[in-house]
C-alpha cells in the first residue's frame, strides 16, 4: 500500500526516522521475520526492545501518518506536544524525509504534512 492510501484509512501506523529503523534492526532489518522488513513495520515495543530505550519525539519522522492517536497515546501528551512543536522547524521536516529513500515526491510530502500538522496542533488547543 501506498503513503497517499495509507493517509486516507485508519491505521494504526506511524513513522519513525530512517536511523531510527537501522539502529533498531540494522539496515536489513530483523533476521528473525517477526519485523517485515520490506515495508519496514514494527510495533512500538518492538523497536524500544530492539533500542533498549522508549521512543522520544525526536525518533518520528514528519509525517502525516504520526499525527494519529496510536503517537498520541504511546508518548502521552506531553511527549507527543514536543514533537509537534519539532515539526514546526522546516528543516527537521525536510531533514528527516530526505533521509527516507521510500518517499520520491518529498515537495507533495512536505504539503500534506505541513497540512496535517497544523490541524493537529489546532486540535490539541
């Protein structure tokens, strides 16, 4: 499935930074297939157990798919604020989706996230 379908069904995705991912599991992924390694996908207790930490607000990717409840309800409130305010910087967003080689068009990445963002910041005032 695409990222344009994906940000139009209810999912419980989201996206964490590429060096993240490879910290994680390494640039091939896990070994053991209990992580797909083909689309990258994991649970969050999956990558804090391969991490040996929690996930903060710096380990998210900007991307639409982190402004959703499944973020919200695994950094609690204020963790998950945090990384909002972090979105806000144009060149973290542009930084952590150049490092992503999975998304070609990063200009229509950038806009709907931008979008996205900002109604997710509207909503938690």
């Amino acid at each position: 499935m695409n990222w344009m379908k994906s940000l139009h069904k209810k999912l419980d995705s989201y996206v964490v930074k590429d060096s993240i991912w490879e910290e994680a599991f390494g640039t091939l992924g896990a070994n053991d297939r209990s992580v797909s390694t083909g689309k990258h996908q994991a649970t969050f207790k999956q990558i804090e157990e391969a991490l040996n930490r929690k996930l903060t607000a710096h380990d998210f990717s900007f991307s639409a798919l982190n402004f959703d409840g499944d973020v919200l309800n695994h950094l609690g409130h204020s963790e998950y604020k945090k990384m909002l305010q972090l979105f806000t910087d144009e060149n973290y967003q542009k930084e952590s989706l150049e490092e992503s080689d999975d998304e070609p068009n990063l200009p229509l990445m950038l806009m709907l996230s931008r979008k996205e963002l900002q109604e997710e910041m509207e909503r938690l005032q």
